[in-house]
C-alpha cells in the first residue's frame, strides 16, 4: 500500500505527490504535506492593500485598473476574482478573475470582499 497520507478534503486513498505539493485526483484538491516539524504557522502571510489576511477560497476585487501582460485587455477596478492559492514570491496570489481566466496577481492590488 502507499505510505501517502489520504486526501483532507474526501478522504481518498489515491494521492500522489507532485514536486511538493499532494494532490488528489478524485476532487482535484491540492494541498502541501505536514512534516513533523512544520505547522499551521508555516503557510505564506498575505494580506490585502486594507491590511487584511487573505486566504485560499477567498473573494476579492481590484482597487486598481491592471493591464494585463502580453494583451491589450485591462482589468477595471472592482472586478470580482477568487483567491484558489497563496504562493511564495512577487506575484503572490493565484487567482481566477471574472471575465478573464486563471492568472497571478500581486496583494497589493486587491481587496478582500464578502462575496
């Protein structure tokens, strides 16, 4: 049997590891594993252009007209877009936009919403 641990979200059996992150095929859940020496405090800190933590799963809007790069398309200010995943570096959050698509986006440039 394998030793991966089972999906948090269904609990399926059939994870597999991709680079360092878990995935499970069933639901799609991505996640990264728990070692020993890490915790709940190790997850990347980021927050809003208000101050505010953000988190995967969250609603946000832009507070700033962006272009988008390698297009003549602009994002207008107020657009809605779900946080899927918080990542390490200078384009911080994993996003899906309204209207657009999947993209990276800086915290900067957004602000948590309630829907």
């Amino acid at each position: 049997m394998s030793s991966l641990p089972p999906c948090p979200k269904c609990e399926s059996q059939y994870t597999y590891e991709d680079r360092d992150l878990m995935i499970c095929p069933e639901c799609a859940h991505e996640w990264k594993p728990m070692n020993g020496n890490q915790t709940d405090d190790d997850t990347a800190k980021v927050k809003d252009a208000n101050g505010n933590d953000l988190y995967e799963g969250d609603g946000a809007t832009l507070i700033k007209d962006l272009k988008v790069k390698g297009s003549s398309t602009v994002i207008k200010i107020g657009t809605k877009l779900k946080i899927n995943r918080i990542v390490d570096g200078d384009h911080n959050i994993d996003c899906r936009v309204d209207k657009i698509g999947e993209m990276m986006l800086k915290s900067e440039f957004v602000k948590k919403s309630n829907a």
